[in-house]
C-alpha cells in the first residue's frame, strides 16, 4: 500500500492511472476509521474490481468545522488508520497536511470555495455555519487531486451525500457517487469516530438516536392516515430527553430529493436527527 | 472542425484523448470572436503543438452578468465564429445551451457556485455585483467538462486571469493556466465583442482609456519620486471625462499579484479601469 503526503505527487499518479486505463475510486476520510469506513473501502473496490485502485484520502478538513466545534480534539490514529486501510485492500492513502491542503490560508492567500446554497440551509448547513462550504470545498479538492471515476461517501451523512451529489452534477465533475448504507454497532447505534468521546452512561444514552428512529418507523407503520410532523417531532424530542445528558439539536422529516420539510409523515418520508449526547454531538437518519 | 452541444459528448471525447495521451488547451469565450480571441487560439495552438487539440467554447454564460447588465443584447453570431475558429484551426468548438449547462435553474435546482473571496472584491467586483462568482463557476465547469491541460485567457480581463489563476491553485484543478497579451486596434482601443456598440463618435471617444494608459506610462516614466495614486486617479478621471459621453467607473493602482491599492506607483504598478462609453461599459489594463 502507497502512502502519498503532497498534492504534486497524487495528481502525478492519477495522471498515470489515467493514461494506463485504470479505473480509480476514491473514500474521503477524515481518519479514526472504523468498520463504517471499511464498508465504503469494499463498495469502492466492489466498484472498480481486482484491477482497479482503491484511494483512501485522510484529512481532518479545518473549513467544515464551525467555530467552536472539535476540531482540535478531533481524535486521531494514523498508524491504526494505516493498518486498518492496509487490511482492507486499499492501493493507496493520500494523507496531506494542512499546509498542502490550503497553502497561505493563514495569510489570507487562500480564497476560494464551493458552496452549495439551498440543500446546505437546513438541518446541518443551520446548527453548523460554513459546514457544507468547507465540505464541497474539500471535496472538489480531492476530487481535482485524485481524479477518481468514483468516490464513495456514507449514507450516515445523509444531507453531505445530497450536497456532493448536487454539487457534482452542477460542477460537471467528471466522476460517479456511490452512497453507501450506514454501518451500526449490534445495538443499532451508529458508527462514527465521535462515538470515541462516549465513555460509560453516555454510550448507553446514545442509543436514544437509533430508538427515536424506530420509534417513527412503528409509528408510520401502524398510522392509518398521514402522520403529522410536528407532533411527532415534539413526541420524539420529548422522548430522547428522557435520557439525562441528551439535548435534541433538532428532529427533522423531509423528502429525500430535495430536503424541504413535510407537513405529514408517510413511508419513503426521509428523517434526520441531531442530538447532543453530553459533549457529544451525534447525527443519524433513516427512509420511514 | 467538431461542434459539440452535449456536456455528455463532449466529457466522453475529453475521456478518450485522456486515454490516447492528447494533450488538450482550452480557449473559453462569450463568443463574437475578433483577433484577440484568435491571438488565444494561437497561444494555445503553440502550447500543445500540432498533435494537440485546441478547444474553443462559445457560450454566453447568464450568471457572470449582474442585473441590468447587457446579457439579452450581447453580441452572437455562431456562424461568423465557426468559420473564424475553423480558419484559426480550432480542432472542436463547444457550444452549449442554458438548459445543458444550468439544467433546472429556473425551478431552483441549479445550486452550486465557485466563489473566490479576496480578489474578487475591488474594481469589477465591486461594480458588478456576482459577477466573479459566475465567471468562477462556468470555469470550473467547463474545466470539469473539457477536462484541458492548458486553459488560455486573455490579460484584456487582468483581474478575471488573478481570479481564475487562484481558483486553480486554491482548488487543485489539474490545468496550467495562460494568460496571452492583450490585442488592440490600430489606434489603441484594446479588442472586445463590446466594441460593436460603439458607433461614430463613440468609437473616438473609447480611444481615452487607451490614452489614460499612455498618460499614466508617461507620468511614471518622467517621475524622479513616487507619483501620489490618488491625485493621478483624479486627473485620469478628468482627463478621460473631458469626452462628452465618457463616464469613469473607476482608476485603479494596485499591486499585481494582491490586486492590493498602492498609495503610490512606481515602474511595475498593475493600472486598471472601467469607463463607460454612452451606455457601453469599456475595461482596459497596464502595467506602469
């Protein structure tokens, strides 16, 4: 497994690859991987086959985190990353720093970005300003770095799976997005390097995300008319804080394609949610 | 000579010459090609030599305009530009539709821009509201979409070829930007497809920005110490308003490469202004 540090070198190889006729997929990161991150390394090699190559990217991305946000603590593994990508059959990791990655930002000599205006208001785009800039941005960053054919994001960030999709058709990037399925823990709870900071209750009290689901799904199930939204929400928030360290961000149903909000609830409704687990900030969603 | 209309065509076609190891220049243009356009082409023609191809992409993108500019009335005569370009020996020209380049925008599902931040926002950014984050978005896309390993542009737009030239860098696109010189008239008047506006006297009186250049040049050249910015900029606007039908949009002394104001000039001093003609709004550059 190669290990690429500079933007020059990996733009060098994607250049190879091209000319040789290799199919390329890429799987942005932001590092701590665990098995959801393994899941998306399988569908990208399910998705170019034995010959082609699989890229791992690895960068804590400073723009998509808000003020105030973990972006210092964000926790860290590179040599475990590494092993783990070695393991899972990954041809190369591209881990830059952030001198690479946005070379004279502190001087204010680095200037632009992507932004995708209307999917990126709600939900996240609302509790995280800048979020979704710093998110396209990267990502057509990696994109113009690797080249890939495709590139495989999880459907665990259902609304940054929107935004890239959007933003790749309305850029024109030469490249096809794969979504795959949310990998969960046995008790349902969803896989995420955050899930680090839940020491002891907290972990347990984190299930409240995954319950709160299929508490709307059994309801959508057995609802003979359309559900209403807004009860259900106040019911479902209500719900969660039953658990003592957790504060709802915010419980939101919606239609998949376009992420306005519904007035009723049916099947195919879209549902998302954040909440804060103590310090920790978790998201989840799920098609009812 | 190949016209391609299709986004889809014409990214399979960038795909192949990847594949076949061409080397690929891209000229974008608004179209009404005239000698500075076909200057473009012969750079480019020289920057991937006789085996390389030379695209040329004709369209007139609606979001580098600001309200009530000249979008509807801008200059287009396709079969005019077709021939130039097949004489200039163009290999392919590009010509899209709004529908194939901004599919949906009308129904509010076109939503992702390229903004660049810092340069953007003296001189014609300033005066036109949104129209570097046009021109930054239809050059990503056309970059996405031709996929060139030379982008050519003229220095005509000094602050547009900055703006352009930190997008690249900033967002990693794989292309080498060039900026050819400027191509004048006999007479001075740099080459623009606005010129056609200018009818009679008009015509004479464009000629003052072209003089303000000289005047400029020739204060510098004379000067013994640094001449004052603003009491220059002050006499240019005179000077160029003594013309019945001239109005300045603005005198600009500013650093090349930070597009920063210097209170004085000196040799090397990048100039730039805006000057509308009657109702034909004329841009012109130099460096001192």
């Amino acid at each position: 497994m190669k290990v690429v540090s500079t933007v020059a070198a990996m733009q060098r190889l994607a250049l190879q690859w091209k000319a040789q006729g290799k199919t390329v997929a890429l799987v942005p990161t932001l590092g701590y991987l665990h098995a959801g991150h393994v899941s998306l390394v399988e569908r990208a090699r399910k998705a170019v086959g034995k010959k082609g190559i699989v890229v791992v990217s690895i960068y804590v991305n400073p723009t998509q985190f808000a003020a105030g946000e973990d972006l210092s603590r964000y926790p860290r593994d590179l040599p475990r990353d590494k092993a783990l990508c070695s393991k899972a059959g990954v041809d190369l990791v591209f881990v830059p720093t952030d001198s690479e990655m946005y070379p004279g930002k502190a001087e204010g000599s680095y200037s632009t970005y992507v932004s995708e205006v209307n999917l990126s208001k709600p939900m996240e785009g609302n509790s995280r300003p800048g979020h979704f800039r710093g998110v396209a941005t990267i990502v057509a960053k990696l994109l113009n770095i690797v080249s890939p054919d495709i590139a495989v994001f999880g459907a665990k960030d259902f609304q940054q799976a929107a935004i890239i999709q959007r933003m790749v058709k309305d850029l024109n990037f030469p490249v096809k997005i794969l979504v795959a399925p949310t990998v969960r823990e046995a008790d349902g709870l969803a896989m995420s390097s955050r899930n680090k900071y839940l020491q002891g209750h907290l972990r347990t009290q984190a299930l409240s995300l995954w319950q709160a689901i299929q508490a709307a799904k059994g309801t959508v199930k057995a609802a003979t008319q359309p559900v209403d939204a807004a009860r259900l929400k106040d019911y479902l928030r209500k719900f969660i804080e039953q658990q003592p360290d957790a504060k709802v961000d915010y419980v939101e149903f919606f239609d998949a394609d376009t992420l306005q909000p519904t007035p009723t609830i049916g099947r195919g409704t879209q549902m998302a949610l954040a909440v804060f687990i103590g310090n920790t900030r978790l998201i989840d969603n799920a098609t009812l």
